[in-house]
C-alpha cells in the first residue's frame, strides 16, 4: 500500500473544507449585502410621530445601525481568520512534504 495515497485523502478533505468555509465566509463579507435597517425608514412617518416616539425610533435605528455594522465586521474579521488557518495549513503540507523528500533523498544517498 502506498503511503503517500493514505495520507493524501485526510489531506484533500481537510484542504476542501477549508476552501468551503473560505468560499462561504468571503461570499458573507464580499458579496452579500444585507439592506442596512437603519436606511429603511420612511421620512413622512417619521414626520407624523410625537416627539417623544420620534427620539426613540432614531434610538434605535442607531442601535440597529451600529448592530449591522458590527455584523459586517465580524464577517469579514471570520474571513481574515479563516484565510490565515489556510495559509498556515498549506505552509504546514509544504514544508511536510519538502522534509519528506529532503529525508527519502539522504536515505537513498546513505544506501549508495
């Protein structure tokens, strides 16, 4: 049995699961642009109310503002995380591999 080829499955499965977490978490931050509560008010409403309703409804168009805005962040915080642990994965494989055959390498200079 080859070894290489039983430690290349757990490897490409690992590696795959990392780029669907990439992929979805850079689609989250990148590329779905959730509407901005804060943004979707009509004027005239706002002009109807009191003024003791009006300064809580723009209290909390502020508290959803800034709730969205921290939801922003933290998507793309998560694809900045995710795309460090990929990078240190591949750069764990490579130098894996790279000892694997700097090391088969002297044994087969041993052996001559």
């Amino acid at each position: 049995m080859n070894k290489n080829k039983v430690s290349s499955r757990p490897w490409s499965v690992l590696l795959w699961v990392y780029l669907i977490i990439l992929f979805a978490s850079g689609y989250i931050a990148f590329f779905y642009f959730e509407q901005n509560p804060a943004s979707m008010f009509d004027v005239t409403t706002v002009q109807l109310m009191e003024k003791n309703v009006e300064t809580f409804f723009f209290e909390a168009l502020e508290v959803e503002s800034k709730a969205h805005e921290k939801k922003r962040d933290l998507a793309f915080q998560t694809f900045n995380v995710v795309l460090g642990a990929i990078l240190g994965f591949l750069s764990a494989s490579s130098s894996t591999l790279f000892e694997r055959s700097k090391s088969s390498a002297e044994a087969k200079d041993n052996l001559t």
